[in-house]
C-alpha cells in the first residue's frame, strides 16, 4: 500500500534538485561540447575510444619544490573518468666526496622527496614509485623509464620541472584516437606529440619557426622534451637501435646540427642526441602545437639543475579554460597538416604518381630553374640513391623525382618527402597491352624506357626542360649542370647515360605518342642484336632516324669516371660537375672511390652524416 505524502521530505528534495542542476551546470561549463569554428573541416573527436593504457613518467632526482609543482598540476587535470597511471622515478645522488654534513643533507633531501612523492594522493589510477640505488643521470632515467606493455600502451614523460595545463590530457587522448587508432590517419612514421611550444631548430642555419595564426597542429621531426607522449612501437625501434649502436661504439655523432655540439661537451649525461640521430635515420615525426601568444599544455620552468646552471623561468604560458579561445579538439586530418624537417623546412610526403593524368602537380611542386631531374632506379642499388639523396641535400637540389618499380624503398622515399612514380602501374594508365608484352624477357628494361619517355612527354607539355639520370652518376657541383646551348634541343652522355631535352617548340613536335612506340620498336630490335640498350642510347638512335641534332656530350670535359686508374684528375683544376661509373662497378671499389673524393656520405644506416639546411 502506498502511505500519503511525506511533506516533511519536500525541502530536501527541493535541495538535491538545485543541487543536481547546480552540478550539471558547472560540469558543462568545465567540459563543454566541441564547436567547430570552421564547418568544411569535420570535427572527428566523436570516435568510440579504444582500449588504451596512459602512464604518466614523472623524472625526479633532488628538487623538491619542482617535484610538488609539477604532481600537483598533473593531479588538477581532466582525465574524463579514465584510468591514469603516475610512475615517479626518482634518481639517486651522486656520490659525495665531502663531509659528512655534506651527506647528511643529501640523505635528508632524498628522506622529503620520498615522503612527499609516496604521500602524494593519486586517485586516477595506480601509483608506481621507483628510488634507484645509485645516480643514473639523465639520459637513464628517460631510456628506462619504459618498456611498452603493449601495442595499446602510451607513455607521457615529463621531468619535474613541468607544469601542465589542466587540459593537457584531453587534447592528448583526442589525439591518440584520431591519429594513432584513426583510418586512415595513422602513420608508423609518427612517433609521439610534444605538448611544450616549438621554439628550438637545431639545424645550424635552419630557418625560423614561423607558422601562420591558423596552424594550431602541425608535425616536426624534433623529439619534445618538456612533456612528450611517446607512441610504443617507435620506442621500443628506437631502444633496440640505440642498444646496437651503444655496444658496437658507433656515437650520436650528426655534421650541421647544434646537438652535436651538446653531446661534445655533455656526452652521456643527455639523451636527446641518441634520438635525434635516430629519428634522422629512420625519418619519422612529432605532432607540435601553435597556440599563439607563447600559449603551451605544458611549460617547463627551467629549473637549475641538469640544463639550466641557474633557474631560468617558465618558457611559455599555460594553456587553460580561462584562455582558452579556440577548439582545442578539434583534430584536421593528417593531410591538411603541415610536415617540417631538422631544419624547419616544410616537407610533403606520400607524392606518389601512379597515374599519368596525377603527374602534372606533382612535376609542378619540384620545380627549379624549370628544368625537372627524372632519377631512374631501376637496378640501382638503394644504398647508391641514397648518397644521391645526401649529395641533392648538399647541393640544395629540389627538382627530382625517383621513378622505378614499386618496392618498399620507392614508397619509403615517397614517406621522406621525396615524389616518385611507381612505374608499372603509371604504364598502365598510358600504354595498351600490344605495346607492352610482360612475358617478355626483357619487359623491366622496355617499362623503365617508356615511363621516362612519357614523364619527358609531360615536361614539355607543361614547358619544362628534363634531365635523365640512371642511377651511376652523382652531382658535385650545383646549378647549372652542363653547358647546355640554345641551338640544340637534344643531349647525350657519352658515357654516362646521361639525357637532356630542352624546353622547345621543334622538341615539342617530335616527342608525341607515335615517337614513344616508335622507341620500344627499336630497342626490341636492338635487343635482338645485343646492342646498346640504355635510354640515352635508345633515344639518341631514334632522334637521329627522325634528323633530329643531337649534341653528343664529353662528359671527361667537367666530370670524371671513377671506374679507371685516372681517377687522380679529380682533384686537377679542371671543374668537375659530375662523377659517373659503369653500372657492373662493384659496390665495394664505388664506395672506395667516392670516399676518396669525399663525396661518401651515408653511414652503416643508410643515411646522410649530415644535416645541410638551406634557409628558405
């Protein structure tokens, strides 16, 4: 039976009413919907979250003060009722040499540091406090601090004497599902985010950091260290590496980058140097923020100790509620985003033409004196394009584009940044299957001919000149190339297998899709005698069919083949603008020879020695 109504319960009830609507208000206000302040981006936040472990590594070792800062500030952030793990590694003193009050002190700084880290409430998830036995240093301390449980497992460093926004978390696990469990966002390039505010190009001569109002997240190659979240798989590559490299004595070591000079003076006490060389090799990125008005989610206060002599002060200002004036979960996709390199130079990655009528843009984009340099790949080894890489870095040579058949290095170039055409595939959009035969025994070298013949094809209609060059020749020199004239609109390497078109009317009307097929025709029945068969040849033989002058090119005038026992006229006064060998030259002697004339500049991971910045 139901009892007549409790009057005496109404205040109450009125009470948690206000109450509730007083709660709800508050937290709407706290946490409020995303607004997307430009409708033609979508807002992809709404995404179901995975299933992810966050573990904040906090770095610790004598400061006190530093260390209550910054806990206290990670405590007041918005985990959104996840789980949250906090690891405190706390590094040990050194050894002390002096008195005995000396260690005493010592001891009673680490006795209050311990207190105060294992009295520290955490209510967000587990709480790990690991005290070593001994000084680790620095570089330790980040190396060790994790090991990844798992695919699914994130890890966000900071060092003690951070502070972070109370929305650092938000924007960061945004992040984590738009970009890292996001298709098609995801990359295994990316390997984290740095939440401090970019300041810091340490390319020598690099340029600025000067990023547009409307630029709020952007990649950089740059590894953070004022509160980076750290993305598993690239961890655990780049711990491996790192391990390698230690036991075999190989050292951080990178020309043209101010952090050579830190691990010079600083040797083993810093981390970063190991990374960045890392990083470099394996040409991976770091999403950064652009807050403006010096705005981070995190702020290092540059406290004395390892870095700093002396403190130094906040480098930025927090980002919080209060100034936040913009959607800061708003998350772009990854292809409107902007790439930037050691030097701060924009990168565009993923260029890859698989299609004729895709070539266009991309033949636009590397433009340089209107002249586009096609590098072939077919049967060059990789270890050979990418001195070539080395040697275009240098010289500040911007206008290739790698053309060959479809490999894992072929797309690797194309993920640095570097355009290339995936040959069998661009044939298929231009060529009919009469032309092409693939059973034929000789199918490789007749595609790689009519790829090159159809990018020259499309040089000239977009009024471009096209340098070819097989993979066994290097530049020395920069521009111009050769001496190329007004008078003749076709040149041939004698030796080198060297191609140029010019830009040109007469040449315009000659090369069309009849003198295309008309160059598989003859290199088939060239093929038949065992004759010459690389492009130049090919087409130096055709254009002359069509009385078409050709300037035949001595190369011996401004280059010079290191195959021979001459190879001492290298260093005579003659300029020399290219070097160039027969494509049987072992891999061993070539290596030999190029690291006489000093022009060998990959180490044992296939990558530059150096870092060459050009200012834009």
């Amino acid at each position: 039976m139901v009892g007549p109504p409790k009057w005496h319960l109404l205040p109450l009830l009125l009470l948690s009413v206000a109450a509730l609507f007083f709660y709800s208000y508050y937290h709407s206000t706290l946490h409020p919907l995303p607004t997307n302040p430009n409708p033609n981006v979508p807002l992809r936040t709404q995404t179901p979250p995975p299933d992810f472990t966050f573990i904040v590594k906090v770095l610790a070792y004598n400061r006190l003060d530093s260390l209550a800062r910054c806990l206290r500030s990670l405590a007041a952030a918005d985990y959104l009722s996840d789980r949250v793990h906090l690891h405190i590694y706390i590094d040990h003193f050194a050894a002390v040499n002096g008195s005995d009050a000396d260690l005493g002190r010592r001891l009673e700084e680490s006795g209050r540091l311990l207190e105060f880290a294992d009295g520290f409430d955490w209510k967000f998830g587990e709480k790990l406090v690991h005290y070593r036995t001994q000084n680790a240093g620095l570089q330790a301390q980040w190396l060790e601090a994790w090991w990844p449980g798992s695919d699914d497992e994130f890890a966000f460093v900071v060092e003690d004497d951070l502070e972070v926004s109370p929305l650092y978390y938000r924007f960061l696990r945004s992040l984590i599902v738009n970009y890292y469990y996001g298709d098609p966002d995801f990359r295994p390039y990316i390997y984290g985010a740095s939440l401090q505010r970019p300041r810091f190009v340490p390319g020598k001569h690099g340029n600025k950091i000067q990023l547009d109002s409307g630029t709020r997240l952007f990649l950089y190659q740059l590894v953070g260290t004022w509160g980076q979240l750290l993305f598993p798989k690239p961890w655990k590559e780049f711990r491996l590496w790192y391990d390698k490299h230690k036991a075999k004595g190989i050292k951080p070591y990178l020309d043209g980058m101010v952090t050579n000079g830190w691990y010079k003076k600083m040797g083993e006490r810093i981390w970063t140097p190991w990374f960045i060389k890392f990083i470099h090799s394996r040409g991976y990125y770091n999403f950064y923020t652009n807050f403006l008005h010096e705005r981070a989610l995190s702020v290092s206060h540059r406290d004395a100790g390892v870095n700093y002599g002396k403190s130094a002060g906040p480098d930025s200002n927090l980002l919080d509620e209060n100034s936040l004036d913009f959607n800061l979960l708003e998350m772009q996709p990854l292809s409107n985003l902007k790439w930037y390199d050691f030097c701060f130079r924009e990168v565009i990655p993923e260029r890859v033409v698989r299609r004729f009528d895709d070539l266009g843009s991309v033949l636009h984009s590397v433009q340089q004196q209107e002249t586009t340099i096609l590098v072939s790949l077919y049967g060059a080894p990789e270890i050979i394009i990418r001195n070539l890489l080395c040697s275009f870095e240098k010289l500040n040579v911007r206008n290739f584009i790698f053309v060959g058949p479809e490999s894992d290095f072929l797309l690797d170039l194309a993920r640095r940044g570097h355009p290339v055409i995936v040959g069998d595939q661009f044939l298929r959009s231009v060529t009919t299957n009469k032309m092409m035969d693939p059973q034929d025994s000789h199918a490789e070298l007749i595609s790689s001919i009519l790829v090159k013949a159809y990018v020259i094809k499309k040089n000239i209609e977009l009024g471009y000149s096209s340098l070819v060059m097989e993979g066994n020749m290097l530049l020395v020199k920069g521009y111009p190339y050769l001496d190329f004239d007004n008078i003749h609109d076709f040149y041939t390497g004698k030796r080198s297998g060297l191609f140029f078109v010019r830009n040109s009317t007469s040449a315009r009307k000659i090369w069309v899709d009849k003198f295309i097929s008309a160059s598989v025709v003859m290199l088939k029945s060239l093929l038949d005698k065992q004759e010459i068969t690389s492009f130049a040849g090919i087409m130096g033989r055709l254009l002359e069919e069509k009385n078409m002058k050709i300037k035949i090119i001595d190369e011996t005038r401004f280059g010079v083949d290191i195959s021979g026992n001459n190879v001492n006229q290298f260093s005579l006064g003659v300029e020399r603008k290219i070097i160039y060998w027969p494509a049987e030259m072992g891999l061993d002697l070539f290596r030999k020879r190029l690291e006489e004339f000093g022009v060998w500049m990959v180490d044992d991971d296939f990558s530059c020695k150096a870092v060459v910045c050009h200012q834009s």
